[in-house]
C-alpha cells in the first residue's frame, strides 16, 4: 500500500513549519508528492453589502485594494512553500492557490488526495486554520493527520497505535491507516478509560491486523479512570517514531465532541502526530 500525494493547507505569514516537517517526512517515506495549497477568500466575496432596497452592491475601491493584497499574499504563501520545498530536495512538491469558501477548497483539494496534513489548535492561530479542519476533517472523506509541535522523524510510522474503541469511528481510522500499518515494524492497538468491555473486539482485530503486521499487542490502560487522552498521549510517547490512529467523533462542535472530549484534546495537545478518520 502507497501514499501518492498529501495535501498541505499554508498560510502566508502564520506558523507552518510543525505541519510542513510533518508532510515532507511523510512524503520522503512513502515517495509521495506535497500539494502546498494556499486557501483564500475572493477579496470581492469581503464587501459584498446590500444598500437600502436590499440589492447587492460591491465597494470598488475596497475590492481593489483588496485584489491588490491577496496578490501579495499569494506570492508570499508561494515563496515560504518553496522555501520549506528546496530544503527537502529529494521530495516532490508543488503549489496551488484557491480562491473561494476556505473548507470548500480544502475539501476539493483533499478529495483528491490520500491525506491533508493539519495543525494543532492555537489560541492565536488565524480563523481561517477553522475552516481548514472543517474541510479537511468532515469533507474530504480521506483521513488528517494531526502535526505535533515538535521535530518529526522521517522513520514516523514505524509504530502505530491505534485508539481502539468498538464502532464504526475507529474501524474506519484503521481502514485510512493502512498505507502505515503494512509497513509498520509494530502495531500497538490500545483501549483506555474503560472496564474492559472492548476486551474482545480487541482480540478479533489483533487477528484481522496480524494479516498486514507480524507484530501485533494489545493492551487495556487506565481502567475506569484518568484521562483518556492524556493516557493515549503517555502511551503513544513510549513508541519511537509513533503514528497514533484515531477515529474523529461528532459533528463539527469543538466543545461537543464525544468520546470523553479526546478529539478535541488531540487537536490542542497530541505531542505525537495523530491520524484521524470521521
């Protein structure tokens, strides 16, 4: 099983190094290409106001101004693509601008892609990495993969663990993974923060994975107590070039999503990269 292309949404000017280490890391093990794509709104879209009787008008001089800058912004995102690109050589990567609905371009671009590459949550990150998720996450149908803060290994994958809770979530995060699991050196399938009712389900998919790894364990950790998010993150952490595997839950409502809050945790906390399926 193969990656062919992974999809990178940047910024021009916020922080895109975390994800980028993560994309081209990924890329150079799987000899896949980077889609460095830079997600904007039309700058007609901004001022589109109605006057008194209702009907639309645009503010021209407004709209100019700003044409004018999402030129410059287009140039700038493209210039510190390239850049992170030369410092990768053997890597295949190119860039794409979109103008239109944020989630909207992710999505198209994401469709046709095997994975899009997302950072951790910020609280002073640009609205518009909100809207990327939203794409990424609940439009595409493709998995995301999670980019810690920290350095990355190009050997990621090499260890999976796997999130494992009974439900279609999960069985379709692992089914995403797949590409990582025939090539991984060890699966690790964990479930956490129950009493062991996913005791059995854990036995029949360590027979279904042990087809694609020879080396398959399970474990059930922190029974009935802790954190479960914080539990997966400890064990994670105790894999060298981990990749935890994770299905996305509920709907898109950051404070309302299920399994104990453990998405949302992920996306504001994972120090391991995390690959997620919804």
């Amino acid at each position: 099983m193969q990656l062919a292309k992974i999809l990178l949404p940047i910024h021009d000017q916020a922080d895109i190094e975390p994800m980028a280490r993560t994309a081209f890391a990924l890329a150079a093990r799987f000899d896949a290409e980077v889609e460095g794509l830079f997600p904007s709104i039309h700058p007609r879209d901004k001022f589109l106001v109605q006057d008194e009787a209702g009907a639309p008008f645009q503010l021209e001089a407004l709209i100019k101004e700003a044409e004018k800058q999402a030129k410059e912004a287009n140039k700038r995102a493209e210039s510190r693509f390239n850049k992170i690109a030369k410092s990768h050589p053997g890597v295949t990567a190119k860039f794409v601008a979109m103008e239109g609905v944020v989630a909207n371009s992710v999505a198209r671009r994401g469709r046709v892609s095997d994975l899009t590459v997302i950072g951790a949550i910020r609280k002073d990150e640009a609205d518009m990495w909100l809207r990327v998720r939203d794409g990424a996450i609940f439009q595409t149908g493709r998995p995301v993969i999670v980019a810690p803060e920290g350095d990355i290994s190009e050997g990621i994958g090499k260890t999976v663990m796997i999130a494992w809770k009974d439900g279609v979530e999960a069985a379709r995060a692992i089914a995403a993974a797949k590409p990582f699991i025939a090539r991984a050196d060890n699966v690790h399938i964990v479930s956490a923060g129950k009493s062991g009712s996913d005791e059995e389900s854990l036995k029949e998919m360590k027979r279904y994975l042990a087809h694609y790894c020879a080396n398959v364990t399970t474990a059930v950790i922190g029974k009935g107590k802790g954190n479960v998010a914080k539990l997966l993150i400890e064990e994670a952490a105790k894999h060298p070039d981990v990749l935890l595997v994770m299905g996305a839950y509920s709907q898109w409502r950051w404070r309302e999503w299920a399994f104990g809050g453990v998405t949302d945790y992920m996306l504001r906390s994972a120090s391991v990269p995390v690959l997620m399926a919804h």
